[in-house]
C-alpha cells in the first residue's frame, strides 16, 4: 500500500492528471484496515474477491505463486481502452519488484498519455 501513498503525494504524479485507483483480491475489511494503517483517504481501494476485474483485463498470466495478481499498472483513455499495461511483479519481467519507483512510473505513463 506504500505505492499507493506514494503516487498519490506524488507532485509529478498528480500534474499528470490521470485517474488513480488500487484493485486487490483483499477483502473490503482487508482493504479498511491497510487504509488505515497507510492513512489512505482519498484513493478508492476496490475489492476484487471474485477475480472478475482481474480476469477481465487479463492480469491473471501474470500471477505469482499465490494466484493472485502481481504489481500490475493499467492506463485507460477516454473510452476504457487499454492504452498501456505493465506488470512489475511478473515473473518474466526482470526488474520484478512489488514497488515501482515513481519517478519510472511517470515517465512511463507519460510517454503514454502523449
């Protein structure tokens, strides 16, 4: 949840003007209690406990060993297109990691939006 603290304290982040949200497999009590714990108040923290928003945008072939997603980021334009996808926890990516420094996620989210 230390990313999504990040991101959105994040200057250069917000001058991007893009819509922010987190979507885990957490239950929503799960989720209360690590907003909370993070002092998230202004980020929606969506449950996906039916694994349908994953399996919808197709995150599931990049699960780790628990099944659930890895640290993926998706970009949507105006219509909820996928304009750009990423997963930094896959296991073919070989930067794998569970957080993403901000400034590597605005560039790359930049390079989108243009």
């Amino acid at each position: 949840m230390q990313q999504i603290v990040d991101l959105h304290e994040d200057p250069a982040f917000q001058a991007l003007d893009v819509g922010f949200l987190s979507i885990a497999f957490d239950s929503a009590e799960e989720q209360a209690a690590g907003a909370i714990e993070y002092g998230i108040t202004e980020v929606p923290l969506l449950t996906d406990t039916d694994h349908s928003v994953s399996e919808a945008y197709d995150v599931l072939k990049w699960a780790v060993a628990s099944g659930e997603p890895g640290h993926t980021f998706i970009l949507l334009d105006a219509e909820g297109r996928i304009a750009w996808i990423r997963d930094y926890g896959a296991p073919d990516n070989p930067e794998r990691t569970m957080y993403v420094p901000i400034p590597d996620l605005v560039t790359q989210i930049q390079e989108h939006l243009n």
